[in-house]
C-alpha cells in the first residue's frame, strides 16, 4: 500500500527517477542492437555522456577482434581494453574536445566497404567534438557557445548554429567514413528524437541550412566575429544533406529515448497504486513558464478533479531553456522547480522532482532538487526570497539552502529531462 505521507512521495519520486535512468543503462540497451560481424573490420566511434558506457557494452558482448576511440564528458569515463576512451570539456569546449574529435577522423580514414563503423552516439557530443572548420577558431566557438547557452535558444536552435560551423558534424563524420558502412546506436536527449540533433548529427545527414544558423543567430542577437560571419555565407559552412554521394551506407537504431524512460517511471508508480499521466516526452519553452503551466495544471487536477482525478503523478520530459540574466548558478530544472513553486504558493500535498538523467543540470554536478509544499515558508525562515532567487538564475543557490538538491553523480546516459508532479487527493 502507497504510503502517502511527504517521506513516502519523496520516497516515491526519488524512485522513478532512479527508474527512468536506469533503463537508459548502455549495458542493458547496447547488446539486442550490435551488427553481424563484418567480413572486415570493426571500427568503434562515438562521442557523448554515455559513450564510455556504450563502448563497454560493446566490449563486453562483441564476439570478435574491433577498435576504435570514444570522447565522454570528464568524469564519465569508464575502462575499456580495445576501444580508447577519451576525455573532453562540457557544455563549454575546450582543447582536449578538438584533439578528440581529430582522433576519432583519423580512426575512420582509409576504410573499405567490407568494414563497419559502429558510432555511439548520445547527448554532449556537440561539445565534446567541437573541431571548428579552417578560419575558426577554438576560442571563438567557446565564446559562442556561452552565448547559445544563455541567449534562452532550443537545443535545436544551437546544433543548427554548431552543425555549420563544424569540420565533423552535421553529417562530415559519415561522410569520411565513406565507402565502409555505418550502423549509429543513438541514445536521444533531444525533443522528438531527431537523429541530426543528437550531439548535432555526426554520422546522418542534415537537412538543415547554414541560412537557418544564420537566422538564428540574428534571432537571439548573438553577435558573431567576422570570421564566423565570412564562414557561414560561404558554400563551406553547408552541411552535408540527404541524399549526398559522400555520405556511406547508414543505418540509425534510437537504443535509448526520453519516452522509454517517462514510461519505465509510470510503471514504478503504478507498481505503488499511483496513477502516472504523461504529458509529453518533448516539452520545451522558457523553464520559467513552463513552471507556470505545470503549476496551474496541478491546482486544476486538486482543485476540481480535472483533467486527472488526484492522487496522481503528472509526468513530462523534453527539454526547457533558461535566458540567464541573473548571476545565479542555473540550471533549467531547478528554475523550472522554483516557478513551479512560487505559482504553487505552498498549495497543499503537492510535491515534485525535476532533474536532468545525465546528473548534470547547467553546469552544476547537481541533477536536481525536490520541491514540496513548504519550500518557499522554509526558504523565508532562511532569508530567501524566492522570487529574487528566480530573478538571478539561482535555482541551485535556492534548493542546496533548503537542502533538497538531487545529487545522482555521473549517471552515465542521458535521455534528457525528467518532471514528476505529485498531487494529493483533495480534502
């Protein structure tokens, strides 16, 4: 029986989000997708948070000889015998990103049509592979990213921007592995799961144009070196698009979805005799107002029994966007979790989590937090005020003083964000 007391619903959310990561686990979901055994070789890529993970998957279940090289996240590295796994900066690139990404080209050169690359690819690989085309350089794609990453623009909107200013993705890496055959096992972190999003398409093609990047460039007012400019109004910046010659024999299997995981945590709380509605896997928009919608969502399902009738769990993922303008520490969950509860008010038996599955929300090494019906009364006592803290982008700051942060460590996937709301039934 469902124990409805706050230990046992925090109890409750605490489990599902455990659930949601650990059926994204590359242990359990590598091994049913692993190709026949080529007549050549068996070349292994990938880049992102789970890469490391992927590859030992791959290790551990690959009856014959293969190598290759990975690129993960610092601190996401797990030991491989045969692939090299290595180790670069995120969401911000730095140097060892750009030497990575070298690797893994050389690692596909020369190929023939007789060998398979076998690309692992997951969410943080835009970063992790930030090999800048010929006129650009690293520092200027740094200071462009810090600017993506607090203009409040979508995950799509900033690979669109990345994809055209890469010597590696939006479609290049495949088309050096050119003429051996591709088979891309993808773990999504992005909204609807488009392969060319996923750390912005390496290995399929984009149909996406370098006047789109443009566009949103002038969209945010992201303004740009002229380097950057000059490159992207020329042929040069174009990705490589469906249908190219270059591109080699492809194969895409998602291994990993953001609504595989929503789904494995429905079945905990079901499991508990709670019933779980989910509401989307692909929700994006401002964190901040989207609080405010799940917020007036919840009081409507306590208040009146609709559309859901309460006890329930409301259930989403996707991925928000945060416009900094404060001098906060972030990230998109946290403020989702703030203005969810300065709209909630302290409205009664209503409690929520939010977190990112790869245990990193922004930048900090924190996943999440808890937010629960008398957060913003304890953060008072403290000398909080939640709205300045909502006000500065210090979600962090705010949930670590009441000490309901969920810290998870390096999970070693990611399938994006995670939003549960608990509504208690009404009195």
């Amino acid at each position: 029986m469902f124990d409805a007391s706050a230990a046992g619903v925090e109890r409750l959310l605490r489990e599902m989000f455990g659930a949601a990561i650990a059926i994204a686990q590359p242990a359990s979901r590598v091994p049913a997708f692993l190709p026949a055994p080529p007549r050549g070789r068996l070349v292994v890529i990938g880049a992102g948070k789970a890469s490391a993970a992927m590859a030992r998957a791959v290790e551990d279940h690959w009856p014959g000889p293969l190598e290759g090289v990975v690129v993960t996240r610092y601190g996401y590295a797990v030991p491989c015998r045969r692939i090299a796994i290595l180790e670069a900066a995120h969401p911000v690139p730095d140097a060892n990103g750009v030497l990575a990404a070298e690797r893994l080209l050389q690692c596909v050169s020369g190929l023939s049509e007789d060998d398979v690359v076998l690309c692992l690819i997951s969410g943080g690989g835009s970063a992790l592979l930030p090999l800048p085309l010929p006129g650009v350089t690293l520092a200027q794609k740094q200071d462009l990213s810090r600017a993506l990453l607090a203009s409040g623009a979508s995950i799509a909107e900033m690979n669109c921007v990345r994809r055209h200013l890469s010597a590696i993705k939006g479609g290049r890496l495949a088309a050096a592995c050119h003429p051996a055959r591709v088979v891309n096992l993808i773990i999504s972190d992005v909204p609807a799961d488009g392969l060319h999003d996923v750390a912005s398409g390496p290995t399929v093609a984009d149909p996406s144009t370098r006047a789109e990047a443009v566009a949103i460039l002038r969209r945010y007012a992201i303004d740009v070196p002229e380097a950057v400019a000059q490159l992207l109004d020329s042929e040069a910046a174009e990705s490589i698009k469906p249908g190219d010659p270059r591109l080699p024999r492809i194969s895409s299997h998602l291994i990993a979805t953001p609504q595989l995981a929503l789904e494995a945590a429905a079945k905990v709380a079901a499991a508990a005799g709670v019933p779980c509605h989910i509401l989307s896997d692909a929700i994006e928009g401002e964190a901040r107002e989207v609080g405010k919608v799940m917020a007036a969502m919840a009081r409507q399902v306590r208040r009146h029994g609709q559309p859901f009738t309460p006890p329930c769990i409301l259930l989403s993922g996707g991925e928000t966007t945060v416009t900094v303008r404060g001098a906060g520490r972030g990230g998109r969950n946290v403020e989702f979790l703030l203005s969810l509860g300065i709209a909630l008010n302290g409205e009664e038996d209503i409690h929520a989590l939010a977190g990112d599955t790869d245990g990193v929300d922004g930048l900090e090494e924190i996943a999440g937090a808890l937010l629960r019906p008398d957060s913003l009364e304890r953060a008072r006592r403290l000398g909080l005020a939640p709205l300045d803290s909502l006000a500065d982008n210090d979600g962090h700051g705010f949930f670590q003083a009441l000490g309901d942060a969920v810290i998870t460590g390096p999970t070693l996937t990611n399938v994006n964000d995670f939003r549960a709301i608990y509504i208690g039934g009404r009195d």
